[in-house]
C-alpha cells in the first residue's frame, strides 16, 4: 500500500470527530483555550523534526472546531512543507501566495473539518526567511484572527523560531510539542530553556505519543 | 536503582578489597631535622626547606642503597611497604620525617624502618652542605627509633566502605544523571512537567495508522 495514501487516511480518521484520540485533544483544546480568550494567535513547535507538529496542529484544531471554536492551522513550515501532504492536497495556494497578496489568509486554504481551515505553505520560495521575517507575515496572521478564534501556525522546530522575532514574539504565545519516545529529554529541557530565556511565552507542553 | 546498584558494588568491592589485603606489620621511626643559619622560622621557609631536603635525599640511589641494607629485591613492592611523611614541629623551624615500613614479620618491619632512617639521616650530613646553593644547613638525627609491633596493621574496612558509598553516590548519580538526560522515554505528563518544569496540557496517546491507539 502507497504510505501516503496510508498516512493520509491515518490524519483524516483523527480530525474525525468519532477519532479515539478526539478526548485527548479537546482536553488539550480546553487547557489552551483556559489561557485566556487573548490567546488567538500560538506558535506550536518541537525541540527537533518528527515529534508530530503537524499532527497535534490538526487534532487540536479540529478538536477546537468541535468545541465550537473557529480554528485555522498555518503550515509555516516553508523549508519543509508537510500539512498539504498528509491532507492529500495541493499546495498551489497558501501562505506564501497571500503574503504576495494574491488572495487573503482566509482565502488561501481549504476546510478539511466543519470549522477547521487549514493553509497549506503555497508555493515553495527559495528564501523563506525573508517571508516569515517581514512583518507582513504578522499583519496577515493578524488578519486570519479576524475570521479565527485560533489560529495555529504549524512552525519550524524551536531553533528556528528563536532565530525568527517574528515567530518568537510576533504571536500570542508557544507551544512546545516533545515525543514521548522520539524526543530526547536532553533536547527538550535546552529547547524549553533557551524559549524562556529568549522571553518566549511558552503556554505550554504537549506529550505526544504519550500513555 | 542505578544508584543504589553502583553504590552497592562499591560498598562490596571495598569490602572484599579489606579482606584480601595482605596483613602485615607496620613500624615507624622518626627523623628530626634542625635548620642551622639564617632560617627564618616562617612556615613557608621551614616548608620550603623540608620538600628541598626530601628532594634531594630521596633518590633512586638511596632507594638502592635502602633496599641493599634490608636485603631486599623487589624495588615495587619495597616501594609501596615503604611510606616517608613529613611533619613541622610548631613554633619552631624544627621539622622531621616519619618512617614508616609494612612487612610480614613483626622484626622486619622494624628493623628496615630504622635502617632507612639512618640511612635518610646520613644522606641529609652529605648533602645539608648542597641545600640551597650552600646558604643553608641542617642537621638531621634520628628522634626515635621504630619498635617492633605487637599487633598487625588493621585494613580499615569502614573506612574503605565510607569512601565506597560517597563514590558510589557520585558516580552513580552522575550516570543516572547523564543517561536520564540521554533517554528517549517520557514516563508522562508529571515526568514532563518535572523535567521541562513548564505545565503539560495535553498528552496525546501514540497513534497508530489505522486510526485507533496502539496498543502500548
């Protein structure tokens, strides 16, 4: 079997609402969502590659689609595009696309759940600092708040975002995704340090692939 | 676990090294030293002049000559039988040297002790001329000769065994430390919250393809 089309069918069977996993992340939806009703715009990143950015993104914001609340994921992750693929979608159009101000944030993206949009990187540019370095980007995530109770930006793993201001201090606040058997805690705690150090508002943790 | 294993192994180690320690006996004679001429009496000076004396007496050659005069072969284990300590007299530049000699028989351990500080005794009358460019001599004597012990030398298990639980502890700790550090294994959301100290809000069980939790 193609393991895209596996992996693809495995991210859709948890933004479902009848998805075991469905609990988990309202629950995580519901401690998010007790952080205020400020809280509109989160970074969510991981100490390094495969401890499941993308996918807590989505389950958390369809769980938050479930809740009730409009929620919007944003692939940021313009090195390494990843959510149009386990959607199984294109990526003709999406972040990079509306910062070159072909079409809003709202209308750059598809909804993959009642509630839930979902912005795919757009095309691929061969600079991407200088997209998510302009303040552009912040205005347009802004924006995306306008329509969006949540706005989740799927981001580069932490060393990335702290060398980004935008990405550190341009958004409401952090959230740290660590493995529960990929991530070493090594990784982790120099992670969780140098975001505190940096004055990150680090929201919180979540353990993925936890028990 | 890791810890109190480590700790456990040392504390066994030290005790089986106490108990196939070697028993013999120990004596010790003691050297006296005086400076003679300008020595101003300062424990830096008296310390200076000690190390120099030592330096310059304990010599392969009178190694040599020490292991001659006992009779004795082996230079390694005569070596390691053989211990010279020194000591300062306080309130005066008086210093001295402690002898002090294991071997298996009560006499020989003496009369080995004694016959190494007389020979430390002559060697000091030889060179006192040399110390520090001829400015400086001193007269050396035996202060008290070693006695042939009643009793053997004791090994000192609880000792050995307090040295073996703190090291013990140290390395144990710092390998738990280091492989804590290094594992790839989150016990939960309280092991998280411990570690990162920042609040978990969520743990999201491992997920398998076919859409359902694993199983473990």
């Amino acid at each position: 079997m193609n393991p895209e089309v596996t992996r693809e069918a495995g991210v859709r069977k948890f933004l479902a609402p009848y998805s075991p996993l469905r609990p988990h992340f309202e629950e995580l939806a519901n401690n998010l969502r007790s952080a205020g009703d400020q809280i509109r715009s989160v970074v969510v990143t991981c100490p390094e590659a495969g401890a499941g950015c993308s996918s807590v993104c989505l389950g958390l914001g369809a769980a938050l689609a479930g809740l009730g609340h409009r929620a919007a994921v944003v692939d940021c992750n313009l090195a390494r595009p990843n959510l149009h693929r386990v959607l199984g979608e294109p990526n003709f159009v999406g972040l990079t696309s509306s910062l070159e101000g072909d079409k809003s944030l709202e209308n750059s993206g598809f909804e993959v759940a009642s509630g839930l949009l979902v912005i795919p990187t757009g095309p691929v540019p061969s600079d991407p600092a200088t997209y998510l370095d302009n303040e552009s980007f912040v205005e347009a995530i802004r924006s995306l708040e306008e329509s969006r109770d949540v706005v989740l930006l799927d981001a580069p793993v932490s060393g990335g975002v702290l060398s980004s201001p935008k990405f550190s201090k341009g958004f409401d606040g952090v959230l740290l995704v660590i493995h529960a058997s990929r991530t070493s805690k090594s990784n982790a705690r120099a992670a969780t340090d140098d975001l505190l150090e940096a004055g990150v508002n680090l929201l919180g943790v979540v353990l993925n692939g936890g028990s | 676990m890791l810890v109190l294993g480590t700790i456990i192994v040392f504390v066994l180690a030290s005790i089986v090294y106490s108990l196939i320690q070697e028993r013999v006996y120990a004596a010790e004679a003691t050297i006296l030293v005086t400076p003679q001429g300008g020595l101003s009496g300062s424990g830096q000076d008296t310390e200076s002049l000690m190390q120099e004396v030592q330096n310059a007496v304990s010599t392969d050659e009178m190694l040599a000559e020490a292991m001659r005069r006992a009779g004795w072969e082996d230079e390694r284990s005569f070596e390691q039988r053989l211990e010279v300590s020194q000591f300062v007299r306080q309130d005066s530049p008086e210093f001295g040297f402690r002898v002090r000699f294991s071997a298996p028989e009560a006499q020989e351990a003496a009369r080995i002790s004694n016959e190494y500080a007389t020979l430390f005794v002559e060697r000091v009358g030889d060179i006192s001329d040399r110390l520090a460019g001829g400015s400086l001599a001193a007269e050396a004597d035996v202060e008290s000769r070693a006695v042939v012990p009643d009793n053997l030398s004791r090994p000192k298990p609880l000792i050995y065994a307090g040295i073996a639980l703190v090291a013990g502890l140290l390395v144990g700790g710092a390998g738990a430390l280091l492989l804590d550090s290094r594992t790839r294994s989150w016990r939960g959301a309280r092991d998280a919250e411990m570690t990162l100290r920042a609040p978990v809000l969520g743990v999201i069980p491992e997920y398998s393809q076919d859409g359902g939790e694993s199983q473990g």
